[in-house]
C-alpha cells in the first residue's frame, strides 16, 4: 500500500495539533512519536529543523494579522568552503542564506501563545529570529510592561544523526532599569 504524500494543509494542521497537545512546545519525543505512527509524516520530518515562539499571554499580543507576522526568522546555513594554502587545506566555511521557514500561528490559549516554523536542515544551521518592525504588540498585564526581545536571539542547530531537531525562542519583556531600582522608604 502506498502512502500519499503530505501536502502542505495536511502538515499545517497535523503540527498545529501536535502544537496543542503539547502546550505550545514541541517536545522531540512528542514529534518522534507522531513520525513514528505516521510513515508520510516521518518521511516529511527527516532532515528538518521544527521550530517554536512561544510566549506568556500576559506579555500581550502582537497586532499583526497573524502571530507569525510579528516575527522576522532569518535561516542560513553552513557553506563547506576549503582553500589551499601553504600548509595545505584551510576552511573557510562560511553561512549563507538558505530558504526561509515555513511559519504558522500555534495555538491560542489564555496562558501561552506560539507561532511555529519550519525548515530543511543542513550540515549545520543558523536561526536568528527578531521581531518584526512596525508591529506594535497590545499589553495586557501591567506586570508585563516594557519593550519585547526573543530569547535567545540565536541557535545553532547540527542534526548530526538525529532525524530532525527542534529549536524554542521564546518573547520576553524587558524591564526598564527604573523598575529594577529599590525604594529609598
């Protein structure tokens, strides 16, 4: 019996209900037991890096028409590069730009919000993810206040011998250094 390929709406909604179930974060053990049932799925997932933005709710929203709008997901991967020298053999490896994430809008909860991605993996890859400009983001918790950043800014994913790898950013408030500041009273 042959399997039918999975297209792009199928992937779409098996990951956003793998995203579900899992709170917003995708678990590598929770997406090898789902390309483990599901040889189409498996076959998809080989060699791909499976990312996730996640962020409390009460840092706010961001007023973009979708999640993933508000974030900018820059992809490069190593380029294997040697040059002969004197002494023989030098690497000049070097990152170049790979194609972009496939993004989409993760699960909408009162406590967590996320956007996923994916990509193809390389050798060895490099993910910056930053925030989008001109998206304002609403603010819904005073505790909250102040301007976002994504932590880490940056990953280095190396496959190695693994099947696919999975990668977490997640949206912080950073605190102005008046807040930090102790009362004199």
């Amino acid at each position: 019996m042959t399997e039918e390929p999975i297209g792009p709406e199928r992937l779409h909604s098996h990951l956003q209900e793998l995203q579900a179930r899992s709170s917003g974060r995708l678990a590598p053990e929770d997406l090898e037991a789902v390309a483990t049932s599901s040889g189409a799925l498996g076959r998809f997932l080989d060699k791909k890096i499976i990312g996730t933005i996640r962020w409390h709710g009460g840092i706010g929203r961001p007023t973009s028409a979708t999640l993933a709008e508000a974030f900018i997901i820059r992809h490069q991967a190593k380029k294997i590069d040697l040059e002969l020298g004197p002494e023989g053999p030098v690497d000049v490896s070097h990152p170049v730009d790979a194609d972009p994430p496939v993004t989409w809008d993760g699960a909408d909860g009162d406590e967590t919000l996320s956007v996923g991605f994916l990509c193809d993996a390389h050798l060895e890859d490099y993910l910056s993810v930053g925030l989008a400009e001109g998206v304002s983001w609403e603010d819904q918790d005073p505790r909250f206040a102040g301007a976002h950043r994504v932590e880490p800014p940056t990953a280095t994913v190396q496959l190695g011998d693994s099947r696919f790898a999975t990668v977490e950013f997640e949206v912080a408030r950073q605190i102005s250094p008046e807040r930090h500041r102790l009362s004199d009273s």
